[in-house]
C-alpha cells in the first residue's frame, strides 16, 4: 500500500519500529567494533581523544533511544539513560575479554555522559519542535 492510503497511526507504527531496529542495530555496531582484538585497531582510533570518542558515540545511543521509545513510554528519558549506562558496562567487560584490549572505568563514565547528553538534547529538541 502506498504511503498516502496508509492511515497515519500505521505510518507512525513504522516509523517507531524502523527507530527501534536504527538503536539496536547501532548497540550491535559498538559490540563489533568491541570485538576487534588491540593490535588490529587501525591507529586513527588510538587517539588521546579516546574518551571524547565514548561520548560521541554514546550520544549517538541515547539520540536513537529516546527517537526509539519517546512513543512507546511516557519517560523514556531515564529508561534510555539506564540502558545505554548497562549497555556501556557490559560493553566495557566484553571489551575486557578481547586479546589486547582493556577495561576502564572512566570509558564507563564518558559513556554514561555521552547517552545523558544525548539523551537530553533529542528530548529537548523533541520538546521545541513537537511541544
């Protein structure tokens, strides 16, 4: 059917399923991306900047989750928070198993502040532009 014939609570249906499959898909990236051994790590990634890398690429968690679940649950705020923070401890254990890599606790923490922070501002935006 095409989208015009299509009545607009089926539309937004799609739509909150494409997110969902758009924020797992992206946690399943971050697992992959975990996954590769220490030594073969391309050396654009061994940056100092690493924990501005946490938090880019938390921010991007918390971005699709509240675009996941901001229709799916009243707060979704603090629910996509607590993920994304569960999420970054369990990725930084994984990452523990891998030969050549390493947990850290202040990655933990530059995850939990990239998904606060993109969590708030997709909530903010969400606010100003919807109400």
């Amino acid at each position: 059917m095409h989208p015009i014939f299509q009545p607009k609570s089926l539309l937004l249906s799609e739509n909150m399923n494409r997110n969902k499959v758009y924020f797992f898909g992206y946690l399943g990236l971050i697992l992959l991306g975990s996954s590769i051994p220490g030594t073969s790590v391309p050396d654009i990634f061994l940056l100092s900047w690493d924990k501005l890398l946490h938090v880019m690429e938390y921010s991007i968690v918390g971005v699709l989750g509240i675009r996941a679940f901001s229709s799916t649950w009243k707060q979704p705020i603090y629910a996509v928070i607590t993920i994304g923070v569960v999420f970054g401890i369990v990725d930084e254990l994984y990452q523990g198993m891998i030969p050549g890599r390493f947990t850290s606790s202040f990655d933990v923490l530059a995850d939990g502040i990239g998904v606060i922070f993109g969590s708030m501002m997709t909530k903010y935006y969400l606010h100003i532009k919807y109400g």
